[in-house]
RNA sequence: GCCCCAUUCGUCUAGUGGCCUAGGACGUAGCCCUCUCAAGGCUAAAACAGGGGUUCGAGUCCCCUAUGGGGCACCA
C-alpha cells in the first residue's frame, strides 16, 4: 500500500512557521516513500475563518517548494479537500454512531457548560463535561427534541480501561479511560468538530501516517475509540514537538511579534520570513533541522539530500526554540552561492525602494564584495548608505592621514588621486584598482598600499563601514567621487 | 487540581550499555588574513537537571523528584 500523507490546516490565520514545519515533515516523509502528499483544508469552524487564509497558506507552501498531489486547488480522487464541503458526510456518519450506540445527544447549552466547568473549578474537582446527558431515556430525548432544544452529539467514551496509543517517535502512550471525556463530535450548527472530521476524512482518503504537533496527544485515545467504534483501522501516528517560543514562554504562537533577547526580530509566518528577505531553501533546510538532523555531522543541504535519509522515527520528541541565528547564517550561505546577475537582480526592488538608483552594470560590480557581507537582501542597504550624502560622517584632517602616511605624503596622494580619477579610462574595477594600488605603495612610509587606501576609503565613501574602495567608486561614479575628493582637497589647503 | 509528553554546551543537535577524555553546528571570545566591515582559516570557553536503582560497566535501561511544555472547548 503506498504511503498517503496529509497537511491539514484551519484557514484560522496565515501559515505559520511552526505549521511549515509539520507540512515539510510530512512532505518528506512521502517524498522518502515515493507516496502522496496532501492538501486539506480543515475549516469547519465558521467564525474563525479568515478570508485569504487559505491562499496565504497554499502560496507559503508553495514558495517553500512543498507540493502536493491532491488538494483544494488540483482535486484528486478523494475530493472534495475542503471540509465545509463535506458537512454531509460526517453528518451521515455521526447519524451512525448515533444509530449504533458510540453516540449521544447532549442539550447541554453553552452557559450551562461554563457553569458547570467553574464549579469544578472552584471545588478543585476533575475538569470536563460530566456527561449528564450520555444516560438520559430516548423519550426524554425525544422530548426534548420536539421541543426544538439545539443538541450537539458527543461521543461516549468507554467508561474504564486504557487506551492505547502508539506514536512512532515517543512508543505506545497508555491513557486510563476514565481520565477521558465525551467529546462533542457534531456541533450544534451541524459542522463537525476536528475529531469527527479528521477521522473519517483520513479514512476516507485513505491516509496512511499522521504527522502532526503533540498538542494533539491528548486527544489521540478519542480518536483511536472513533476509529474502533466505526471497525476501522487507524493510520500510523508520530507527534511532533512543539516549536517554543525563543524569548518567552510557552509555544510559539502565531501573534509572536517580538525581539529576543539580542535583537532579533521573531518571525513567524512563512510571508514574513519571505518579505524579510530569506531565501526559501534557505528556510528550509532550516527548517529541517529542527527536530531532525542530516546525520554526518552536515548542517547544509538540500531536499534532495534529505528525503533518502528521512526517517519518521528519527525525530526528537523535546520541544524545541527556533535557532534564529542559525537561519540568518544558513541564509548567508546560500546568498553566496547566488551567481552576480541573480544576486542583483533579487536586490533591485529593495534598493528601488529604498530610492537608490544604481545602473545594473555598476551594481553587478559591486555584488562580488556586496555578497559575503549579507545576511539578508535588505543588509544591503546599509552597505550602500554611502551613496546618500546626507549619510555622511564628519570628515577631519585627521582621516586623511595616518601614521605611515603623514600629512605631507598623503597630500600629493590625494592631488595625484584625485588627477588619477578625472582622467583615467575607462572608468572601471580593474583600471582603477591597479593605478591606485601603484599609487598608495609609492605614497607610505612602508610602501604598503594599505594606509593610503584606508584613508582614501574614508573620504571617499564617508563612511566608517563600508564596501572595499573600489567598487565603491564605481558605484558611487566618476563625478561623485571627485566630488568627495574636492571636501578633502580643501581640507588640506584650509592646514596649509 | 488531574492526565500526557519531554529534559545532552546559551541555542539547534549527534549519541540506542563499553568506540564518550561526550562529537558537530550557530552564537560568543581570541589569533591569522586585511583599506573598514564582513567572508575565510585556526584556536578557545561551554552540556549528559538531581537522587536512587539495574549492570562487570550507564548520557544511553527502570523508579522518584525537579523543571519545562501540552491537554482537560459546540478551537483546531
């Protein structure tokens, strides 16, 4: 039988970096096993739905390179893959539980139910609904039926004994029965809820291995009794560890919207990292590091190299944070593996942006010294804030000295520099490097370039940090940088 | 309160009873390189939560405690 898989999320908000990760172990899982992925859509709760949830969701799945063979937007043979749409199944099959005694009309209403619930609170007594109606008389029912009295219909739970549930990474996990409680499976509103969705969609598409986040544990012996309770088998269950919060407590929400403690902005939905600028392999070779590891003591690599190796039962069952810092690394790795043009290309609409006009060929020169100093897309602004005059560093008659260039070597330098830079051509790297690197050698006192072309950099780009001297010129274009040297020219003179 | 899950460097992890003097990575620190900042190279500090067992031998198996997390919805 080959293996099926699913990701179902609730279109309850956009797609989470946490829920990312769920979707990817699955999507490896059936690549591993040459089976099928997945999509369905679990919106079954009315007020909760959000418009545009579910296209961010598929765009963020798919911008990760996670595809699936079945889902909303492709059909496949055990459609519909949106739940709303197949309110009458589960209503037929909960008519049978019903019908065949797993089931129970309970008039419980809502306020009913938050009485009861503060009672027990308020007396330290067991939390959960008390099954008052799971024994009431079928006239009675009936009574209360005809009355018009809204029902939802739980499902009873067996009264003692254990359940068994068996989970992949963490062993079977043993359930006393009467810690369990009758859960609503049909709602008042006749949707179902998640566990009598689930359960007859997977079995109904056929689902062959559950991978999903272990707040799901607990409700696991319900769903095992459902499937037993219909004579059917239930697929392969593995829970994933929680993604945690990296500066608070708790899991990682999906209205995380701080810093931790360095600095660093969590990011949570797959758009943001997106819009921060990450790379989508990038992410997801991160991603998959989280809770399993390559092996060989590799950190970097790609899907192709994972699948043969990914095994279900190698995930490590402890919660875990999210090691930011390591996606920025992991993203700067794969930055520079990106070729020049493409590199340009992807920085074009930050730097439009951010109103840098940079003609192509100047900014593929500058790429290849651009390229290690980035992390992400949007760090190269910073690097390029020299281009801005008003971003300029106060410049003194100390820069443009230094101790191995004193003031009377380093002020012909800048003449003959500034001569250098008015006439030569073309007006290129390679020209501009060799010159000027012939230039500082004859112009310090230990015939090392270094000194001269240190304060050079410094006038010329103003500021401190910034890209190496060269490219920086080109960037910045003939007349800008005379421009600048003219400001130290007159500094000069002004000592004299 | 009850139930369930987890616990190796700051963080992500390797480790499935002897190969562990506990390995790797990020981060941090130092050095080298160097026109600044990076990148790159080298080096360093840094962990088996605690206590009992089992065993010739325990990071690895069992129990207890502690801590963290999850659940106890007509949410998923």
């Amino acid at each position: 039988m080959s293996v099926r898989v699913r990701f179902a999320p609730s279109p309850t908000g956009y797609l989470h970096i946490g829920g990312a990760r769920t979707a990817l172990f699955n999507w490896l899982f059936a690549q591993h096993h040459g089976g099928q992925f997945i999509l369905r859509i679990e919106d079954t709760d009315q007020k909760r739905t959000i418009p545009g949830a579910m296209d961010d969701i598929m765009d963020s799945l798919r911008w990760l390179g996670i595809t699936w063979d079945e889902g909303p937007d492709v059909g496949g043979d055990y459609g519909p893959y949106i739940q709303s749409e197949r309110v009458e199944l589960y209503q037929k099959w909960a008519q049978w539980l019903l019908d065949n005694g797993h089931a129970y009309k309970c008039f419980a209403t809502a306020e009913e139910l938050d009485k009861m619930r503060a009672y027990q609170k308020a007396n330290n007594l067991p939390l959960g609904y008390d099954r008052r109606y799971r024994d009431t008389p079928a006239d009675e029912v009936a009574r209360l039926e005809a009355e018009g009295r809204p029902y939802v219909i739980r499902f009873k739970m067996p009264l003692d004994g254990q359940t068994v549930l068996p989970d992949v990474i963490r062993g079977d996990i043993t359930f006393d029965n009467d810690q369990l409680n009758d859960l609503v499976l049909l709602k008042a509103d006749g949707f179902p809820t998640y566990h009598l969705a689930n359960v007859i969609d997977d079995h109904f598409m056929k689902i062959t291995h559950i991978m999903r986040a272990d707040e799901w544990i607990n409700t696991g012996p319900l769903h095992v009794n459902i499937y037993n309770a219909f004579g059917w088998d239930h697929p392969v269950y593995a829970h994933l560890p929680v993604v945690l919060s990296p500066s608070g407590k708790g899991k990682l929400s999906k209205r995380d919207q701080a810093f931790q403690e360095d600095g660093q902005q969590i990011l949570v939905q797959v758009k943001e990292f997106r819009k921060a600028g990450f790379l989508n392999k990038a992410v997801v070779n991160f991603l998959t590091n989280v809770g399993w590891s390559f092996g060989d003591d590799r950190e970097q690599f790609t899907p192709e190299e994972s699948i043969p190796r990914f095994k279900m039962a190698d995930i490590n069952p402890a919660p875990t944070k999210l090691p930011y810092s390591k996606l920025f690394w992991l993203n700067s790795q794969y930055l520079n593996t990106m070729d020049e043009t493409a590199l340009a290309q992807a920085l074009r609409p930050y730097l439009d942006d951010a109103g840098y006009e940079i003609n192509m060929d100047a900014l593929i020169t500058i790429v290849p010294a651009l390229k290690p100093r980035l992390k992400t897309f949007p760090d190269a602004l910073e690097f390029l804030q020299f281009l801005d005059d008003d971003a300029a560093e106060p410049l003194t008659i100390d820069h443009l000295q230094h101790k191995k260039m004193p003031l009377e070597n380093a002020k012909p330098a800048f003449e003959q520099t500034y001569e250098l830079l008015k006439t030569i051509e073309p007006f290129a790297l390679d020209t501009i490097q060799e010159k000027m690197f012939a230039l500082g050698e004859q112009s310090t006192l230990n015939s090392k370039a270094g000194p001269y072309l240190g304060t050079l950099r410094f006038a010329i780009t103003r500021q401190k940090v910034s890209p190496p001297l060269f490219e920086s010129i080109i960037v910045l274009g003939r007349a800008h940088t005379l421009n600048r040297l003219e400001q130290a020219l007159a500094l000069f003179n002004e000592t004299d």
